[in-house]
C-alpha cells in the first residue's frame, strides 16, 4: 500500500514538472512598453507631446472657396485656398520657444492659363520666438503683434478695408505687462541698394474690454511714415467697435493703402488722413454680422523710380468705403460668410466705383483649437 502510494506520488509529481515545462516552452516574450501621445494642455486646445520630447506639437489647417460677383462688369469669379499650419512649443529657462510654419497655396482659374488650375504652395509664413525675440518672415508690427490681442488688422471683414497689410523678413522683439504691450521690428524692405531695413512698431493697453494701440512705420526707401491710432472695444455683452485713423507723410508702405485706387492713379496708394470704424454684432453663438466703412482724404500719386525716394506730391483724390457682413457657423469648425462692398474714388471729375460681392466658405480647423 505504502509502494503504491509513493509510485502514484512520484507520477504525480513527475506530471506536475512536465507540465511547468510545456507551459513555459509557450510563453511569449513580454511586449516592448508603448509610449502614447500625451495631450499637451500648457499652451492651449491641439497640442501633444512629441513622443520622447518635451516639445508640444500642434497641426491645423485651413480650406477656403471664394465666389466673387463684381457689378462693374457683371462677372464672376472663383477662388480656392489651401493652408497648413505647424506649431511646435516647448518651456525654457529663457522662456517659451515657438516655431510657426504656414504653406499656403492658392487657385485663381485663367482661361488662357492653364497651369492655373493648378495652385501651388508657398510657405506663406515662418517664423520663430524665444521669450520676446521674434524673428522670420511674418506680418510686420505696422500690421499686428503677437502680444497686442485686439490691436492688429483692420474692420471685421476678411480683406479689413484699407488698412496696410504687409509681411516682411524681421527681426524684432515684444514687450509684455501685465495690462500693457508694446512691440517693434526691423524689417527687409527688399531694397538691395541699401543697408538699411524699414522700422515699425506699436504700443498700447488693455482696459477692461477696451484696448487702445498706437502702431507707427518708416519706409526707409520712400523715407516716409505713416502712424494709426486705435480703438477695439467690447460694446456689452454681444458688440464690438473697431475705429482707426491713419496718417502719412508721402507715399509709403505703412499708411491706410488701398490697392483699388488703381482705376484712378499711379502706384503707390497711401492716402495723408484715413478713419475707419466697424461694429460688429453676435446676434447668436452661430450667427454674426457686422457693418463697416473708411473715409481716405488726398492720397499721394508718384511715379517710383528705382531706389529713387519717393516724393509727397498730393493728388487731391478722395475715396470712401462701406461694407457689411454676415458669418453663419452651421457646425463647429465650418463658415459660410458673405460680405458686400462698394467702394468710391473721386479726383476731379474723375469718378470711379468698385462693388464686389464675395460669398465664401471656409473650412479652419484652428477655430475648434483656439
């Protein structure tokens, strides 16, 4: 009885490691760990590490259609743009490091081109900040700054009136406080035959929901300036006014330039005194509108001669604008907007009026991301 207890003892046994054996002859290897995107919430909505970084990471992106309708000739026409942004970030001891990267490519078909049907991309901005150094090729401080908020651009509309918009090869630098900013850049003005860069910056305040900016621009090659004063203001809790009067001093890059005035004079287009002012409403969270217009007083007509300054004869024409919009959003991220514009120039008896009707819609992921 013993034996056969103890035969029945070691099979038992001998079947027990058998089977430890066969069970670890199939055990796979663990699995390598993955490392997962992390969101990154320390700059805003979009952004995620970069596995095996610190460096946060944003992509967003843009597609517009345009169908214009212009009254002077009774014609149409169509236009499509594409844009691709990246942003990278990261926190340093010098403060926090940005990149910003946008390719953009347009579509304006032409009949008689047919390459034209197919856009092609350009990087349209790119640019790089440390702190309050800033330096690339980005709107120039004439036109905003990354620290200003509500002080850049123009009207409501999306071509903002008159208004000077330019970009430029910069090298500049921001000053932040605590209800204060100020800015100013040095930037290419593309004349090879001097060593010297344009000048603009601008300094302003915010109160409450009010921020008032002044923004000032030398045009080395034209050596002339133009100034702009502003005001944007929260107006209760649903309106918003934008007011801004210009002057220059000649014809310059920096003044309330207004590339319509082609009908009626030589380049360039800088008007001495400009005001313009824009109110805009949010009748809901996914309806909006907003009316506008410009008044520009004795814009300056030269003809410009290469590297040649640029003289302040005055020609005695004056222009006015007016324009009104309304932005519907049917779902997040999606904007079908349709503006109207009439346009008034008057030297002399010279009389010209441009009216365009664009109707555009737009795609633009960075509205979900802030």
């Amino acid at each position: 009885m013993k034996i056969k207890s103890l035969l029945l003892g070691s099979a038992a046994a001998m079947f027990a490691v058998s089977g430890a054996s066969a069970a670890d002859a199939i055990v796979a290897a663990e699995p390598e760990p993955v490392e997962y995107v992390r969101v990154c919430d320390a700059f805003g909505n979009g952004y995620f590490y970069i596995p095996g970084t610190e460096t946060c990471l944003r992509i967003s992106g843009l597609v517009r259609m345009d169908v214009g309708f212009n009254s002077n000739d009774d014609s149409y026409s169509t236009y499509v743009r594409g844009r691709l942004n990246i942003q990278a970030r990261e926190s340093t001891e010098l403060g926090d490091l940005h990149a910003y990267v946008r390719i953009q490519g347009d579509n304006t078909p032409d009949l008689n081109d047919a390459s034209s049907y197919d856009g092609n991309a350009v990087i349209d901005q790119a640019y790089a900040e440390l702190g309050g150094l800033i330096f690339g090729y980005t709107e120039t401080t004439w036109v905003m700054s990354k620290n200003g908020g509500a002080s850049g651009f123009g009207s409501h509309s999306d071509n903002g009136l008159a208004y000077g918009y330019s970009q430029a090869n910069q090298i500049g630098y921001n000053f932040t406080g605590g209800n204060w900013f100020a800015a100013i850049s040095a930037n290419d003005d593309g004349d090879a035959a001097s060593y010297m860069p344009d000048f603009t910056g601008r300094i302003g305040g915010v109160l409450g929901g009010m921020t008032i900016y002044l923004a000032a621009g030398y045009d080395q090659s034209a050596e002339n300036f133009g100034v702009k004063l502003g005001l944007n203001a929260d107006i209760g809790a649903a309106g918003n006014l934008i007011v801004q009067g210009f002057y220059a001093d000649g014809p310059t890059r920096y003044g309330a330039n207004n590339a319509s005035a082609t009908a009626v004079a030589a380049t360039p287009y800088t008007p001495e005194w400009s005001v313009l002012a824009s109110y805009q409403h949010q009748f809901a969270p996914n309806f909006k509108g907003s009316i506008g217009g410009q008044y520009s007083s004795d814009y300056y007509v030269t003809t410009v001669a290469t590297n040649a300054p640029l003289g302040s004869a005055s020609s005695g024409t004056d222009s006015w604008a007016v324009e009104g919009v309304l932005v519907w959003y049917p779902v997040d991220n999606f904007e079908v907007r349709g503006e109207i514009r009439y346009t008034d120039f008057r030297a002399g008896h010279i009389f010209f009026e441009s009216r365009g009707f664009p109707f555009r819609l737009i795609y633009d992921s960075r509205r979900l991301l802030g």
